[in-house]
C-alpha cells in the first residue's frame, strides 16, 4: 500500500502512464487519456461527460483480460476473430491501452451496497470484528461469567440489547408521517445488554471499540496482529478516521 507521503507525488519525466487510445464508448470522442502511476488519480467532470463511460466501460474492460488468473503478461491475447493482437490493439472497437504491463493488479470498487444486513459495520466486513469478539471472550471475567465470543455479538439474543436487537437505534412511527430512527432508549445507542458493557478490554467496553476509528483501534489491538495488519491497512488508504 502507499503511504501517505507517496500521494503527494507529482508527474514529472520519470512518471509511467497508463494511456488510452482511441477510446469511443458511448459519448466518448475518440479521445486520448493518459493517465499517471503511482499516485492518486482522480477524474471529475459535470453529469454526462464520460466519467464512467471512460473508467468503468472503457479502461476496466480493456485491463481486466491481462490480469485473468493465470494471464501471462508477455503473452498475446486474441480479439473478437480469434487474431492475436497486443496489448495496445486488444478490444480496438472501445479504445486501445498501453502500459498495462506496470501493474500488479485491478480491483473494481462498485458503488453497490457491500452488505444489507442493517447491523453491519466496516470492521464486520474485512473480518476483524470476529477476531475482536473472540478477544473479549478470553478476559477472566468473561472466562468466569461464561461469556462466549456470542454474548460480544450484535446480532445474538445472548448479548445484544433486547429493545434495539443490537442496531442502537429504534424506528418511531407518527400517523400520517413516515417513520424515522431514534437513539435506543434502553441502550442508548450502545447495542449491548449493560452487562455485557461491564467486561472491558484495557478499560474499553465491546461498545468503546465499536465506536473507536481506525487509528483508535490500531493503537488498542498494535500487539495483536491477526487484528492490527488489517487495521494497518486500512489507515495506509485514508481510511484512519473511519468508525468501525
């Protein structure tokens, strides 16, 4: 991952390029991009100008056949006729591509939702959360109470708060109105039976960590490293002021 230093960066003659050519998918004008590596890119423009158009229709599917498992980067690739062309005259009828060969990998973030479970969380998603429960169940007093990484769940009946069922929040309903969320009254907002909240890791409760951001968390779990190279990683893209 870059560091935050690496995307200050600046193109300047040492700058490789990703280029497009040609590229002419829907509004798109036969137009040339080239785009600098290494550091962060971002493309703006007003509603209908080809944003997604360039990236998402144009440069995601001209990459994606060079980075198939087991694609060889040297290899030539064949188009619609079965004609074997290169990487600059791959899918020639959308645009062409060059300097491909300078990347590892491409990984498209949709703007889809990444669960619909209403309770879950970032740190749910890239698998901490269970790593963290876990970790509150070996506390001696869990150990004495006979809690199981289940009480540490927002989603068991075991510990979660029986009013809210672990969202924090409750739906208030007015004639004639649509209904709207409120901080749980019994919970406030906390998600957990209170005495679940009594056992606590390094004097945080399972709902003081559910409420750290990343960098709290990081600095909490820094030993633990099934817990904390996760965490790392998320502070390496921007992300050391998101809530888990």
């Amino acid at each position: 991952p870059q560091k935050p230093n690496d995307l200050k960066k600046k193109v300047d003659d040492s700058t490789d390029f990703l280029t497009i050519k040609n590229a002419k998918t829907n509004n798109l004008k036969s137009i040339k991009v080239e785009i600098p590596l290494g550091m962060m890119v971002g493309i703006a423009g007003v509603s209908g100008s080809g944003k997604s158009s360039l990236i998402l229709d144009t440069l995601v599917p001209l990459l994606q056949p060079f980075f198939k498992r087991g694609a060889d980067k040297t290899k030539k690739k064949n188009n619609e006729n079965g004609e074997e062309e290169n990487g600059e005259e791959l899918l020639e009828y959308s645009g062409k591509v060059s300097g491909w060969e300078k990347l590892d990998e491409v990984i498209v973030v949709s703007q889809k939702p990444i669960s619909r479970v209403k309770t879950s969380t970032p740190a749910s998603y890239v698998g901490i959360w269970d790593k963290i429960r876990d970790k509150f169940s070996k506390l001696a007093e869990s150990k004495k109470r006979k809690y199981t990484s289940g009480h540490f769940s927002y989603n068991s009946d075991k510990g979660r708060c029986p009013s809210c069922r672990g969202t924090g929040e409750q739906d208030l309903k007015i004639s004639f109105l649509s209904s709207f969320n409120i901080v749980c009254k019994e919970c406030h907002g906390l998600r957990y039976k209170p005495e679940i909240l009594e056992i606590n890791y390094k004097t945080n409760s399972i709902a003081d960590v559910l409420n750290m951001t990343v960098s709290e968390a990081l600095k909490l779990f820094a030993v633990d490293n099934s817990i904390s190279n996760i965490l790392q990683i998320l502070e390496d893209i921007g992300r050391a002021n998101s809530g888990l």
